[in-house]
C-alpha cells in the first residue's frame, strides 16, 4: 500500500487540486496593491488544501526572486506570546543582511521588552528565533527598573522603525510576503494576537500578509474575544464578519475541490477499488469531499485490507471489503452505532431488513420496531444512518453476520486504533 501524506505540495506539477488559476488571480491583484501592507485572507475549512495553495504560491514569488517569509504560530501557541514570535521570525530573516544586523537586533530588544513585560520572563527567548537569548533575556529582567523609561521611547518608534528596516531589506519599491499559516491550530486567544499584531505594530510597513484561516476559526476568535459586547450585535457583527473587515482587506474563498478531482488524486492508492463507482459513490454521500478526510480514510482502509490479506493469506473478496469500507464510515461518522455494533453486531443485519421492509410498507414502521431495544429503535428512526445502510438500493452493501461483524471490527482496531481516538 502507498499511504497518502499530509504534507503541502509546493509545484504547480503536483497541483492535483487545480488551484493554480486562484494563485495566478490573486498574485496578480496584490502585484498592484498599493499601498502597503496589504492582509490577504485565504478562507477554507480545515483540510481543505490551505497550505497547499499558500506553498504554491510562495513558489511562485520564489521564481520571481520576491522575498517571502513563512510563519507557523501554532510552534509558538502557550509557550510565548505569539504576537512576538511573529516580529522576531521577521527580525531573524532581516538580522541575515549584515547591514541590518544591529538594526534589527535592536528591535528584536523593544520587542523582547514587551513580551518581558507581558510576564513572560526567560521563556520569551523561545519566540526570538535567536535574535535574543535565554540570557540576554534574564539581563533583562534585571534591568527593566532602570531602563523602562529608554525601552519605552523605543516602543513609541518602534513600528516606524521597524517599517524602515523592512524597506530597507526589500528596497524602496520592493515587498515582503509574509504567509502565516495554521492560524487553525492555535487557541482563540494566540489567534486574535497574531491579527492585533498586523494592526499594532506592522500597519506602516512594505509588507503583503498572507493568512490562512477557517473562518469559522474567526467568528470563534471574535467571539472568545469579545464576548459579552456581542450580545445584541447584528448577525455579520456576532460570526466574525465586522471583525475580518477591520483585519483583512482582500479576501479570498478557497475553491471546494470536486469530489472527481478527489478520486482521479487518490484512486491509485487503493486498487482494490480504484474503478468501482459504486464505492467511490458510498465516499462522496457518507464523507464528502474534504481532502484531509477523505486521505485519513483511504489510508485507514488500504492499511485493514492489507492486514486482513496478511491474516487470512489471500485478497479479501470485493464483498468483504465493501463491508470492511461501510463498518470503517461508521467508526469515522456514526460512531456511536460502530459502538453498539460492538455490543450487538447483529444489528447491521436487523437494520438493514427493517428498512428495507419500511421503504416497502412505510406505515407499518411502528409495528417493525416491535421488540427493539431502546439503542436499536434509536437508530431505526435516523433518516441519515437509514440513507447510508439503503445506498445503492438494489446493489447496496449486504450486511455480514454478527461473528463476521466482530472480526472487521477487529481488524479496524488494529489499524485506526482505540474506540475513542478521533478521527
């Protein structure tokens, strides 16, 4: 088996997704945006190719020799402010051109001197990106009492210093492209201090911020932050919408990507099923076509296949794959019918014969759930775990028996792991 990564394409050879028309039409608005900063919102859900779209992009300011940063805040989410570990990854890349160097070691001080004062001591050496040591830090400390008042006139020039000093990195009609991805992982409230930041201390500078972000992400941020004060606010106010017109000036929607798309990229690591629509067909009704699900998935599934090739010595039959497939969706969607079948395993078998006999006389779907146990009658009247165990009509999924049930469960626990993991 080939298992498929998580890892961002970053040629547009690899580009499976078909994102590089996006990335041509953004590249060229902010090639005329004027003037700078400028904060580009790349918007999708989570697994949906965001970093993926950013590395393309970033290779495409590459080839034409624009200087372009990368910063990932979720290394930095609860160990330093993150705020400051966005100015100090900055400096670091600056303090590289010699004559830079004081400059911005002296900024990388003015910034460590507010992180000191944020209460964050030694451990501030963490966000520096070495600009400033454990040591240097701790001198600080020492010294604040006496150097407050000098720190503080710096802090008073620091953003247009530290706009000075990115001119003069890029040159006076050059910009600095700073992707920030995996605002998604961080908490709410590193969130919110990467896009304060953009705002407190980098609203003069020659520089092109490139977030990536789920917006619900936002709304929760907005929301965290400013809690009580939402109460009442208009709709657009309360999901986030006020609060990413006041951050982001152009944003950009990542495009969903098809569920064919989806199969043409990953039905060559799954061979046993690679040209059978109906199964292709089972994936887009029960997970839809989020590509980091659909990978996890197919990756879970190839790994049980193998192992059930290896127990058993021969390829499993398509029938038993198929059911090895459906029980793997229940585990990934339906969770807690995978557990009950752990229990009763011949439920999948009792289900299915009661839907069938209620899509062929529906009025008499009380008198069918004579003798279901409180769990079993629950899931009788699920419309959607209905619609998953009928697909196909016809061809639909022929449930095993309750041992066979018990063994593709087994089979599934030594590939995707405990019960309770998350998928």
């Amino acid at each position: 088996m080939r298992p498929l990564t998580d890892n961002p394409i970053s040629r547009p050879e690899d580009d499976a997704f078909h994102f590089e028309p996006y990335v041509t039409v953004l590249h060229e608005a902010v090639a005329q945006a004027k003037p700078l900063p400028l904060t580009v919102g790349v918007f999708g859900s989570w697994g949906s190719g965001k970093s993926s779209f950013l590395k393309l992009w970033e290779e495409r300011f590459a080839r034409e020799k624009v200087r372009t940063i990368w910063f990932n805040p979720w290394k930095y989410d609860r160990k330093v402010e993150v705020w400051a570990a966005l100015l100090h990854t900055i400096l670091a890349e600056l303090e590289k051109e010699e004559r830079l160097g004081e400059k911005a070691r002296r900024l990388a001080r003015a910034a460590t001197w507010l992180s000191v004062r944020a209460g964050l001591g030694a451990a501030t050496a963490l966000g520096t990106g070495g600009v400033i040591k454990g040591e240097a830090v701790d001198q600080m400390l020492q010294d604040i009492a006496v150097r407050d008042s000098e720190q503080y006139r710096q802090i008073n020039r620091f953003e247009t210093d530290f706009a000075q000093a990115v001119k003069e990195f890029v040159g006076d009609e050059g910009r600095l492209i700073v992707f920030v991805d995996d605002l998604d992982r961080c908490t709410p409230e590193s969130a919110m201090t990467v896009l304060e930041s953009l705002k407190l201390f980098l609203a003069e500078t020659q520089c092109v911020f490139v977030l990536a972000l789920d917006l619900d992400v936002l709304a929760a941020v907005a929301t965290n932050k400013f809690g009580e004060a939402l109460k009442g606010a208009p709709a657009e106010v309360v999901s986030g919408l006020a609060y990413l017109d006041k951050i982001v000036q152009l944003p950009f929607f990542l495009p969903d990507v098809g569920f064919d798309t989806l199969r043409a990229a990953y039905g060559t690591t799954i061979p046993d099923f690679a040209d059978l629509d109906f199964f292709w067909g089972l994936l887009r009704h029960s997970l839809g076509n989020n590509p980091r699900r659909l990978k996890r998935y197919l990756n879970v599934l190839s790994m049980a296949l193998a192992v059930t090739r290896a127990q058993t010595g021969s390829a499993p039959t398509r029938l038993t794959g198929l059911q090895l497939a459906l029980l793997l969706i229940f585990r990934t969607r339906y969770r807690s019918f995978f557990h009950h079948l752990a229990a009763e395993p011949d439920s999948w078998r009792v289900l299915t014969d009661y839907f069938e006999r209620v899509q062929g006389d529906p009025r008499n779907a009380a008198s069918f759930r004579t003798g279901f146990s409180g769990a079993l009658h629950h899931f009788a009247l699920d419309a959607e775990l209905e619609n998953l165990l009928m697909y196909g009509g016809g061809d639909r999924v022929t449930p095993p028996d309750g041992p066979a049930v018990l063994a593709l469960i087994s089979t599934l626990r030594r590939t995707a792991g405990p019960d309770g993991v998350p998928d």
